[in-house]
C-alpha cells in the first residue's frame, strides 16, 4: 500500500471508506462508478537535462471528479434500477383514472413520503411539493408570501443568487430587504452564555414613502432564509437559528423596527442535505428547498419543497393549472381550487417518471446511512485542507489560500466538503484560476472555477462565485470600489479575466461526495497502476521548487529560457519557410510560395465563416470535422475551391462576382466584435451543411466594423487598432520551426507538426523561442508589429488521423510545464501588418517563401 495512504487510513480509517456498511469505498468504485476507472493514453513526462533523460510513454488514469457541490454523480446500480423499473412497469399520468394512473399515484405517494422520512419531517406537519428544482421551489416562496409593505425578507450574506432572487418579490411589493451577518458572542448578563449577534447591512426598499407612513405592527409577517451550508466556503450554518429567530426575534434584533411580527424560516438544503442530516423535528423551519440531482445526481430537473402546513396555507397563490384545480368555467370569474397543499401547488402533470425514479436513490444513500457520508467526506476534506496548506514555494511562501477561517465566530455546525483557495506565486502574487482549470483538465481533473457574475439590484453592483455573491465578496475581500473598478475594467461574467487589479475574481473550488475516494485526494504517478489525483496536481503544477522557478515566467531575452544547457545559434539568418491561407475559419488551408497582403492581412485569410441555423459560429471546438474541409483559391480566376470527404462535388464559388444573396443583414459579433456578413445560395449551404454534418450557411465577411482594440491584453504590446477579418485575436499567427523542434524535443515520445497550431507564417532559422523577444519585424519590404504571445487551448491537442479526429494531452500539457505566463500558455506570436492607411483597399504588397526576416527586439 501506498505509505500516504497508510499514514491517511491511520488518522481516518474509523472514518472513512464505510468500514460498517455493506460495501466498503473501493467496491462501491469497482461496482457502481465503473465508468471512472482508469484509462490508457499516450501521454509523456519528459525530463531533459546534461546528465539525464528519461520519458514515460503511457499513462494510466482516471477521470477525477470533484464538483459534487455542483452535482454528484449517480450510481450505475441506481441507473440499472430506475431502466428496470421504467421497463417492466407502466406509469400513466396521475390525474387519469387508469390502472396505470393509479400506479403512478402511489409511486409519487411512496416518493413524498420518502423526503419526509429523509428529514424526519411527520407528514402531520409536513407536507413534499414537487417542483423541478430547489430554484423553483424558492421562486414558488417567493411569489406566493404574504408581502406587505410592513414585512422584511432578511437573508445572510452567504447564499445562492436563486435564494437572493426572493428579494425581488418582496421589494416589488413594498417590503424591506436586507443581508446580516451572524456571529456568536459571550453574553455576560446571561451567565457567560453563548449569544449570537446579527449586524444588519442597509435596507434595501423600493418605496420610502410608504414606509414611513406608519410603524410596523407585529402582524406582519416575515421571512429569513439561509443555507445548511454555504456552497462557497462549505460552512455549516447551525440549525439552531431556526428556533433562534422565530422565537427571539426581539432580542436578535433590537433597535430595528423589524424586530416583531411573525418570522418564518426558510433553509436552503440543497448542498448541505447531501451529506449532513437535516432533522426537521429538532429544527421545524418553515419551507425547506433541495434538488435531488445534487443528492444522488439523478434525475435532475426535479426538485422539492418541503413545507410546514400551517406555513404553506399563508402562501397565496394566482396562478391556476391544470391539476390544481377542481373546476372552472371558461368565460366567467369562477375557479374552485383543490384543497390538498400538493395539488394546490403543482402546476400541471407532475415528472412522474423522475418522481418515480428517486426511491433508488434514497435506497443508495439510506444503505450507507448519512452519519457515514459525513465522516467519510469530511475525511477528505479534512485531509487535503491540511495538504493544501502545507504546500511551500522554496522561498516559504505559502502556495494556497483558503478561503474558511476557522477563527470565524459565526454561528456554526462545522465544515462541509468543499475547499475553496486559489493559489499564489512565490512572489505573492496570484495564480489565475483559468490557469488552474486549463491544468486541471489536461490531467483529466474536474473542478469548479468561477468568476465573479455582476447584476445590478437598485443601482449597487454585487458579485457572485459559484452563484454566491455575499460568500465570494466577503472571503475574496471584495469592496464595493473594487467591484466597481472591475466593472470599469470591463470584467463580466464568464471572461477571462481571473486577476483584477491585482485580485482574485473568482475562486476555485473542490467538492466531494459520498463516492470520493483518497485516490481523488491524493494524486501520484506510478505507471499503469495508480490515478492521476488532486494533491499532486497541485504541487507538480504550481510549488516553485529549486531549479523550477523558470517555469512561470517568460524571459525578456529568449535565450535565457534555455537553463538546460548552451544552444547553438543557426547561421545564415531567419528566413520565412511558408505562407498558409485559411480562406474559411476553423477549415484547413493550404500553402502558397507567395501571397498577396492586404489591410486585414493575407487576402482572403478567414473571410468567410460557417453559421448554425441557430445563430452559433462553427469552429473546431464545436465541430472538429472541420479541419477535414480542404479550401484553395485561384487567383487569376477569383475561385474559391472547397472540397469535403462527405461530399462528392468539389465545391467552386467565385469571389469576384456577386455570388452572395445581395442582402448584407447577417449581423453578428465575434469575440466582442460587431461583423456584417454577406449570405450564399441554398446550393452553397447544402454543400456546407453535407459536409459538417448539421445546417449550417456560409458568410462572407463584409464592410464593417474590422476593428480590435487589444489594450485590455495583460503585459502584451496590444495598445492600437487592428483591422481584422473572422480572426480570434490578430491578423497573423507566426511559428518558428527551431521553436517547434525544441518542443518536440521535450516531448519525445510524438513529433508535432508545425501546421499542428494553424499558423500563417513558419519562419526558419535563429534561437528557438527568439520571436518572444521581437517587438517588430521586416519581411521584404513589409513591416509587421507583434502583439505578444499566442494563448494556446486544447485545439493544438486535436490531430487528423486518417480522416479521424484523435485527442490526447500533447502538446499542450508540455507546453504548460515551461510556457506559462500569467495564467497563459504562449507559443508562437501574433502579429499585425503595418499598411500605410486605415483604408479597406487591396495592397501591392506580397510575401514570398525565402523571404529574408529582420526583427527588432523589446
């Protein structure tokens, strides 16, 4: 056995695993989650050195999975079981009157009182709605509560946006809203006990003047809503406060004027129940939400409300369906609706089928018992929080930042298994998150990383990770100026911008569940037998050890990134080596000794593009058949030539004349930029959509909006305008083949193709890696700008083999090991050509293969 793993099963082995229950961890793993077993790839590690050199050619690994707070995976037992009963029974909808239909009635009787049970809810105080999610379950709280212009709706700052979203219900109709803060503090005048303490953050209420009208009474009613556990930081929030504020409401909140009336308790269940007990006996909140896909990941779209009966017979409902109803008359104001709570509720014919499928979930989670789930996921979590924490850089710094306290005085029932951190240079400055991900998923690692999601809720800008935005404020040290300032720098939800003014923007996140082993905590590498895992991951990747310092940084002078020994500089200069059109975006191109230039680049170089009936630009990562697409163009003739594996004709389409449909409404924006294009025949789309294998409609680019404003680019020369046809970042990608050759070198065990990264330029000859250093460069008589570096992603990892797409980690994930700077992996440059105007206008400018290149360094 491994010694960690010894030394692990040592201080959590009563623990972990089910050492009780009917299957210990590793048989659940080898019976019902086969699907996350190991694999074979071709995959190398290379280390290149004077004395050494050594490779491992294949690598066995697994997919690892650690985003259960997003969605936990389901059983292959608990699937086989949903196929058979689905299979040999026959479920009809439940408001007929069939056979069937009474069937289905009891499977949804049976499934109600199986979420009763889980939360030791009596259904003589409970009562189970099926909703299609625990967001629908909020929103049916929130349109449905008696709002009025004396209540309140009071929430902690760490929750789900789905559970901010009640705020708007209750401000539409007058109430106030308002975040707290909670934390326990020492009460002296009650004998040194325990009190918890609420600091209130500013009223939010959409009409003042009804306000003060008059004082609020004690017969309004209100509502408080919070987490069992924060789905950012994985604190537990103590149930307690579900008797707290509906029983000491006035001291809790004295001096406010909210301090009275009727508070109601809302709990947001969906993370926390999958691995916590919520008992509603000891804890009876008022409304508790969940989502069974985050219990036992299926089936998704169903979730519940479960509802105190008292509390859900305050809710006011306006809205009738099918099913709630008794009876109605079509042309009068007349409607009768049912009188039991889950039919008054359910708008329409319930999932009965998902509902059915549930009790095999129960029946997985109820074998383990929860009390386990808990130990054993807190095991892990407790083990890789101690091995993050440990890690190093070799000048001492830490590597990882936690986002937990556990100094925290909140109200608390102890940690959850979620981790979230991000990770800090030797410097102290911060590692990227997307730099995490692209690393995390070239060793097949599942995690979750956010960015900060901006709204706009009565003017104040707020934030969210992972759907949180009081958690990810609160623990990133996020003011309101700094969201400000980010919102100025044009950050948005879902960018790429993971560094802001020198902060964080977003967080990542592990998460386990109750199938997680130490194998999914604990990475290492041994041949054939071992998965790749977590904590290795993050040490090989990100700990700055001796010798490893190199690695995150590119150098100003290419040749000091070359700490492996001297290397030869070639003689006879740098010469361009080939010129690469690729008329159509994402399709192959082909090579020509010379090529016009004109105001956009190569002429004709991505003018046209492929789109989806749907609005969707086509490109390689959506479709990797597109590389199989040839193209050529004839210039004497103004012939586009396009040929496919799929099609039978050679597809011909002249440029010169006016081929296209005349109308020029295709309006469209790529990467942030407005573009108008120009549409073909049907003939032409038939063609396109044959060959890719969807519908889909050819466009050329027409006059419009050609400009980029690259100054946003980080440490890059980006700072004027470019004028650009269907490109991602610039007019030319340009490759040098001694680069190329030094890259395969480190990779060793495949050779990579220059054409592999779908440059148009490959030059030849000089220091490998001497283009990071060019600040501008002459070919001929032709003077271009470089734009820095190119980011490369998990297209270079696609190769065409025999008409077959095949991935692998290669070449990116050699790339990633010396080629990272500020969360990129560079390699290559982007350029831009200097013309003499800004007018669209063809050029008498060419380029020619042998071209001899003159650059200028930084």
């Amino acid at each position: 056995m491994d010694p960690n793993k010894e030394e692990f099963l040592k201080e959590f082995g009563a623990d972990y695993g089910y050492p009780n229950g009917p299957k210990t961890i590793d048989e659940i793993r080898a019976t019902e989650f086969k699907r996350l077993n190991g694999r074979i790839f071709f995959f190398s590690i290379t280390r290149n050195s004077i004395l050494s050199k050594f490779h491992f050619l294949f690598l066995f690994f697994g997919l690892v999975y650690l985003d259960h707070a997003g969605a936990t995976l389901y059983s292959e037992l608990q699937m086989e079981a949903v196929f058979k009963d689905l299979a040999t029974n026959v479920y009809g909808n439940p408001h007929s009157q069939s056979d069937s239909s009474y069937a289905t009635c009891d499977i949804v009787r049976e499934a109600r009182q199986q979420v009763l049970d889980y939360f030791n809810a009596s259904p003589k105080e409970y009562k189970c709605i099926f909703t299609s999610g625990a967001t629908a379950a909020l929103k049916l709280v929130g349109e449905a509560f008696p709002w009025s212009d004396q209540s309140c709706f009071m929430y902690t700052m760490e929750n789900h946006n789905s559970v901010l979203g009640i705020r708007e219900y209750a401000l539409s109709q007058g109430s106030a809203a308002f975040a707290i803060d909670i934390e326990e503090s020492l009460d002296h005048s009650r004998g040194n006990l325990m009190s918890v303490k609420v600091s209130q953050h500013q009223i939010q209420r959409r009409n003042e003047a009804r306000f003060f009208e008059k004082e609020p009474t004690g017969g309004a009613y209100n509502l408080f809503a919070f987490p069992s556990e924060c789905n950012f930081s994985g604190l537990r929030f103590s149930l307690d406060l579900v008797k707290i504020i509906k029983e000491d409401s006035d001291r809790i909140l004295e001096g406010s004027p909210f301090c009275s009336g009727r508070w109601m308790v809302l709990i947001d269940a969906a993370k926390g129940c999958a691995t916590q007990t919520l008992d509603l006996s000891k804890h009876p909140a008022d409304f508790v939400v969940i989502s069974f896909y985050k219990l036992f990941g299926y089936p998704t779209g169903l979730g519940a409300l479960i509802a105190r009966n008292d509390a859900a017979k305050l809710l006011k409902k306006t809205y009738f369906s099918g099913g709630t109803v008794a009876a109605s008359i079509a042309d009068t104001d007349f409607i009768k609706r049912r009188q039991e709570i889950e039919e008054l509720f359910e708008d329409g014919t319930t999932s009965f089928l998902s509902i059915a499928s549930i009790r095999h979930g129960f029946k997985m989670l109820n074998s383990l018992t929860m009390p386990s789930i808990s130990r054993h996921t807190t095991s892990l979590t407790t083990y890789v929080r101690k091995m993050l924490l440990a890690l190093k850089h070799e000048n001492g710094a830490s590597v990882c930042t936690l986002y937990r306290s556990d100094n925290v005085k909140v109200v608390c029932h102890g940690w959850g298994p979620i981790i979230s951190f991000n990770l800090r240079r030797p410097d102290n400055s911060w590692f990227g998150y997307r730099e995490v991900e692209k690393l995390a998923s070239l060793s097949q690692i599942q995690l979750r990383v956010r960015n900060i999601e901006w709204e706009r809720t009565l003017g104040f800008p707020q934030t969210g990770c992972f759907c949180n935005p009081g958690a990810c404020a609160k623990y990133l040290g996020l003011s309101h100026s700094d969201l400000l300032s980010n919102i100025e720098a044009g950050h948005v939800c879902w960018d790429d911008y993971d560094v802001v003014n020198g902060k964080p923007a977003g967080a990542v996140r592990v998460s386990f569940g109750y199938m997680s082993t130490y194998e999914d905590a604990k990475m290492a590498y041994l041949l054939w037998m071992w998965l790749l895992k977590f904590i290795d991951f993050v040490r090989t990747s990100f700990v700055s050890l001796p010798n490893q310092i190199g690695r995150y940084h590119l150098r100003e002078r290419p040749s000091s990134f070359l700490n492996e020994g001297p290397r030869k500089l070639l003689a006879g200069g740098v010469f361009l080596k080939s010129i690469t059109i690729y008329p159509i975006k994402s399709c192959a191109g082909f090579s020509a000794a010379s090529w016009p230039l004109s105001s956009t680049g190569l002429q004709y170089d991505r003018e046209w593009l492929l789109k989806s009936l749907t609005g969707d630009i086509l490109t390689q990562k959506k479709v990797p058949e597109m590389c199989l697409i040839s193209t050529s163009i004839d210039l004497h003739q103004g012939i586009l030539f396009v040929e496919s594996p799929r099609c039978k004709e050679r597809l011909q389409i002249n440029f010169k004349s006016n081929t296209c449909n005349g109308s020029t409404g295709e309006d469209f924006h790529i990467h942030g930029q407005r573009y108008e294009g120009r549409s073909y025949n049907n003939e032409v789309n038939i063609w396109f959509s044959q060959a890719v294998g969807q519908p889909c409609c050819l466009l050329r680019c027409s006059m419009s909006n050609y400009y980029l404003n690259n100054s946003r680019c980080v440490g890059m020369r980006r700072d004027v305008q470019s004028r650009l046809n269907f490109v991602n970042e610039a007019q030319f990608l340009l490759i040098s083949k001694e680069s190329v050759s030094d890259l395969n070198d480190r990779i060793s065990s495949i050779q990579v193709n220059p054409m592999r990264f779908r440059p148009n330029l490959v030059i030849s000859g000089g220091e490998p890696y001497a283009e990071d250093g060019w600040r501008t460069l002459k070919i001929g008589d032709n003077c271009f700008t470089s734009q820095g570096g190119c980011n490369r992603c998990q297209m270079i990892n696609l190769v065409n083999e025999g008409g077959q797409m095949q991935k692998s980690n290669e070449p990116l994930a050699t790339l990633a090991s010396y080629r990272r700077v500020k969360g990129k992996i560079l390699f290559g440059i982007l350029l831009r050509y200097e013309t003499a105007d800004e007018v669209e206008q063809e050029t008498n400018s060419w380029l020619q293969v042998g071209q001899e290149i003159h650059p200028n360094s930084f």
